[in-house]
C-alpha cells in the first residue's frame, strides 16, 4: 500500500504557512513504513527540533483505478478516519529554502498516524463532516469538509491521472488551519462528529 498526501487544501492553513493558495492539488507519498496505527505510542524523531501535527481525514481505497472519472470516484473509497500527517518543519523550511525535495521532513517512520476507520454511508453527507484535534485535553485543530479547496471525488480523479490506486492505499485529505508544534509527553485525540477514531501519546 501507499499514502497519498494533499497538502494546502484548506485556504486557510496554506494562508496560516504563507503559501500561495493552490489551483490545483499538491501531492506528495508516504511510504507504507510511515503508517502508524491507533494506539501505539509515537517516538518523537531525533533529527528534528520542530515537529508539527497536522489531523486530516483520510480516505481508504477499496478499487483498483486509473483515470478515474470524478463521477465515478466515490465507487473507489469506501471508509474514512482521522490521521495526523507529522511534519519535521525545520527540516522542511531548510529544504524548501534549498528548493530540495522535503521527504525528509514529511516521509520519515511513522509520520503517518492514523485512526479506526469507519465505513462511508449513504446518510453520510461527504460535504459536511466535521472533524477535530484535541492536544493534552484541549481542542487544537478543528475543521469542516465545506471547506475543502478539492473535494473528495476531485482529489481521487486527479490521483489517478496520475497514480494507479490500489486496494488499500490511503489518501491524508489535507488539513485546516491551527497546525502546531508538538512535545515529548503530549497526548492526542482526534474524532470525526462525536466518534473518537484515534488517541495515542508521544514519547
């Protein structure tokens, strides 16, 4: 499996880093050994002084596809939990400075944490989930798929324009603003509405 990653795709966040905001998504991968499941403890990496989480929806691929068109695209995911995308923002500003590749900085063991997954249903109005962060007990992220820049559907039709999906693979759907940095010690819990999907502490 790999993880597909969307980045600036809440105006908001891309405005709180001072990037452009984008007319078409960003992607970037993850490799299957940055999964990190629910529950099991994260070792903040020695090679940063500036770790950021960043909680986004994510997606889980039940198609194989290619150039899939957006009207068919829901026919292509079928569950979705809540993640954190870690981020080595040090290393990232000093490679984005450099006009490098930050990999480093976004594709590193276990950067990739990720919740229960619960199915899609019918009743479930894609366009208006809400989702949250809490750090230590209190709410550190918060955001609303209203406010997507690209929309599920889009973001799975322009994937595959340009990567096969895969059974399996997931997509980390972007997150809004409130990013921040995160301690030795902290505890966080992530929900989508009122279901808690992912609780883990850092070590």
């Amino acid at each position: 499996m790999k993880i597909i990653c969307v980045g600036r795709n809440y105006a908001d966040h891309a405005k709180e880093l001072k990037n452009e905001v984008p007319t078409e998504p960003v992607l970037f991968m993850k490799p299957k050994n940055a999964l990190l499941q629910n529950g099991h403890p994260f070792y903040y990496p020695e090679f940063t002084t500036n770790l950021h989480y960043e909680c986004e929806l994510v997606l889980r691929v039940s198609k194989n596809g290619k150039h899939i068109q957006e009207k068919f695209a829901d026919k292509y995911y079928d569950h979705i939990s809540v993640g954190i995308d870690f981020t080595a923002r040090d290393l990232q500003d000093k490679q984005k400075a450099k006009g490098l590749p930050w990999e480093i900085a976004k594709a590193f063991d276990n950067s990739a944490v990720v919740g229960n997954f619960i199915p899609i249903t019918p009743e479930m109005d894609k366009k208006d989930i809400n989702f949250c962060l809490y750090k230590n007990k209190a709410l550190a992220q918060s955001g609303n798929t209203q406010d997507l820049l690209f929309s599920f559907d889009f973001l799975v039709a322009y994937i595959s324009r340009f990567f096969t999906l895969n059974i399996g693979d997931l997509i980390f759907t972007g997150t809004p603003a409130g990013v921040g940095p995160t301690e030795i010690g902290d505890d966080f819990e992530a929900f989508i509405e009122n279901d808690s999907l992912l609780e883990f502490s850092v070590k």
